[in-house]
C-alpha cells in the first residue's frame, strides 16, 4: 500500500511540473498559455489593451520590446482582418494572462506592418510573441485619461513659462495662442509679413537654461515667414517685428514642437527664443 502511494505522489508531482504544448487554431497560429487568470476578463474590439510584450524570430533575433517604449505599453484590439492576425491572439488573453504566439512572419509583416518581409526571414519563418495582458481600458475611459493628462501638462507648462517669465523679469504680451512675445529691441526697418522671405539670426533654449540650437556667428538663416516649415511660435513673432528687431518668445509646446518633439526637444516641451530680424527679403 506504502509502495502504491509514493508511486501515485510521483505521478501526480510529474503531470503537475509538465505544461501542455502549444496548440493551434483553426486560423493558423499556435498558442501556449504561461499562465491563466481564471478571474481576469476578456477585452472587445475596440478596447485599450495594456501590455507588456516582446516578439522575436524563431531564431531568437530580438524584433520588439514593448518596455523600450514605455511601462504602459498601450494598444487598440482591433477585429481580426486576416486569418491568423495578431489581433485574435490578443483576444484570446485574459487580464493577468500571459502567453507565448507563433504567427506566420510573413502574413505578420504583410498584412499587420504594411511591409516587405525581411531578406532574412522565408516563408516558412515565425514570429513568436510573449505577451502579458496587464489591464484592459473602455475607449471612453481611455480618451478621458488623455484629456485629463493634456489639461494637467497645459497647466503645468504655463506655470512653468509664467516662473520663467517672472525670474528673468520680462516684460510682454501673451498672445491668444499662448506664446508670451517679449520686445528687446525695436527695429527700425521694413516689417515682416506673411510669405515674406527673411534672415534672421537665432537662439533657442529649454526653460531650464540648456541651449537647443542657435546660428549666432554663422551665417543667418533664410526662411519663408507663414510657411510649415516654421513652428508657429516663430510665425507669430516674425509678423510682429521690424528689419533689425530684436525679441525673446517663450513658447508653449502647442507654438514649438507639439505633442512629438522633434530631435533634441521632447514631446510637450515648452522653449524660450531669441530671435533677430536681420533683413526682410521681396515677397514671392
């Protein structure tokens, strides 16, 4: 009876430590769950999917981390538009899941990505996924996280260009845009109007005091005033000054580099300027 018993406690303890292997569905892809959260709810189309997630080759060649991004990593679950779409692995995942996809590389890159596949990879290549489902968000619940985080990153970039403007005690004018527009020196010369060519000499600055980017002793920058390729901050100020004015403008991220940023400057980064209006070149 002693013998019997060990020998079922083995048993038990083996089938226990042994996980099932992966299984595929009718679309084409296999799935292993990790680990299952038998509570955890399942996401809709159209809901927000907070996941932590990587996807590699079959050769071990590391394509995606989700935590390069960020630790709230974010994405749309969308309907399945293709056999064997990303999209169904996701809907298959419970809040507190985790599971290891294999896809096809190639309807993966084709269809999902929108691209060629890549020379080192064939047709018979798989792009295998480990994935944590960590928390699903309703879309109106989404949008209103945003919109509360835009307010609080408005308010908190206003209140940063007012202590600005006030430690360096400059005296101005906010426009309606929110761009604070400070005169040093008033030019005597034409004045600059829309499509107007111009060279100006430049210097710009984070609010903290590191400069961006500034062509004083080089040679001035021609730019064509109202065009896309100026931010608005700078399209404001131009058409306010004179041939051999000077100004400082202190911009909101909504009048410098926006929500995306642009090279050095990070999304949602507010700027201060000093800007000379060497000379208004003939409209064209």
């Amino acid at each position: 009876m002693k013998r019997f018993f060990r020998g079922t406690v083995l048993i038990l303890i083996f089938v226990a430590g042994c996980k099932p292997g992966f299984q595929e569905t009718p679309s084409g892809f296999s799935y292993l769950f990790v680990q299952e959260n038998k509570n955890g709810t399942k996401a809709k189309p159209g809901d927000i999917l907070n996941l932590r997630m990587t996807y590699h080759t079959d050769k071990d060649c590391l394509l995606f981390d989700s935590r390069m991004i960020s630790d709230t990593f974010r994405l749309i679950l969308k309907k399945p538009q293709y056999k064997g779409d990303i999209n169904e692995a996701f809907a298959m995942l419970k809040t507190g899941d985790s599971a290891r996809f294999k896809l096809h590389a190639e309807n993966f890159y084709i269809n999902t990505l929108k691209q060629p596949m890549p020379d080192y990879l064939t047709k018979e290549s798989q792009i295998i996924f480990d994935v944590r489902l960590l928390r699903i968000t309703q879309l109106k619940e989404y949008e209103k996280e945003l919109s509360d985080a835009r307010k609080l990153r408005v308010e908190q970039e206003a209140q940063a260009i007012k202590d600005y403007i006030n430690q360096h005690r400059l005296k101005g004018d906010f426009l309606y845009t929110g761009t604070f527009f400070s005169e040093q020196l008033k030019g005597k010369g034409v004045q600059a109007n829309y499509e107007d060519e111009v060279l100006v000499y430049y210097s710009g600055y984070f609010l903290d005091g590191r400069p961006v980017d500034s062509n004083v002793g080089k040679k001035p920058l021609q730019c064509k005033v109202g065009s896309k390729g100026l931010i608005d901050g700078w399209n404001e100020a131009l058409q306010r000054m004179n041939e051999g004015g000077k100004v400082t403008v202190v911009l909101p991220s909504s009048t410098a580099y926006g929500e995306e940023g642009y090279g050095p400057v990070p999304p949602f980064t507010p700027l201060m300027f000093e800007i000379e209006l060497v000379k208004v070149l003939k409209s064209r």
